[in-house]
C-alpha cells in the first residue's frame, strides 16, 4: 500500500510525512546510512519552508495557522527526526540555512552540528 493510499481521509496528514518516516526507520536499522539520511532531511526542510517564503507572507501565514505549532506536519516530523537517535554523526553538520523556521523546537540544535543562518526563527 503505498503512502498516498494509506493518506486517504486523513487532509491534514502529507503523504511526505510518510517518506520522513521511511527515513527515520532505515537511519535506526543502519546506522551507517544516518549521515545521508539527515542530509536529505535537511534538504527537504530547506525546500518545504523556504526564508524568504517563495509565495506571498499572507498565503503563508494564513497556511502556517492551519497546523500545530505552524508547522506542516511533514516538516516538524523531518526536524523531529533530525533531533533524534544520534541522527546527525558527530563530525558531521547539516545546513538549515535560509529556512522558515517558526514554531520550530530546535533544543536538539547543537551549534557544532547544525548550521542555521539567516532563518526565521
């Protein structure tokens, strides 16, 4: 079955939400491939909340109101997992640069492990 079946009824829910979860689980079961999975991660937080916003403030907005906390269930989920089971091997460091990053709990956030430049926080 694939995500978007399974997503059916379910409007809030982005069949992406699904592919967040898919990378989780394989960065658990090998380990190895962590560093890989946070960069897609990251990537696709860079591409889903863009600062500035790619569509006008207000559209956005009026969508962010729409979802706990304002963020896409997706796009919290991908922070989430950033933020969880040593997904960032040490040496390593992920860019969340020129993200909209509202609402967004970033406690997991080490400095030395996460690039964060002109964002919204």
């Amino acid at each position: 079955m694939s995500v978007r079946r399974s997503c059916r009824g379910w409007p809030r829910l982005s069949p992406s939400a699904g592919g967040v979860y898919a990378l989780e689980q394989i960065a658990e079961v090998a380990p190895h491939y962590r560093g890989h999975v946070a960069a897609l991660l990251a990537s696709f937080v860079r591409l889903q909340a863009p600062w500035p916003p790619s569509r006008p403030m207000r559209e956005v907005d009026a969508e962010r109101r729409r979802y706990h906390g304002g963020l896409r269930d997706d796009i919290g989920g991908a922070l989430a997992a950033l933020g969880r089971r040593a997904m960032i091997p040490s040496g390593v460091g992920i860019e969340l640069e020129k993200v909209d990053l509202r609402g967004a709990d970033l406690a997991w956030a080490a400095p030395e492990q996460v690039l964060l430049r002109r964002f919204q926080p």
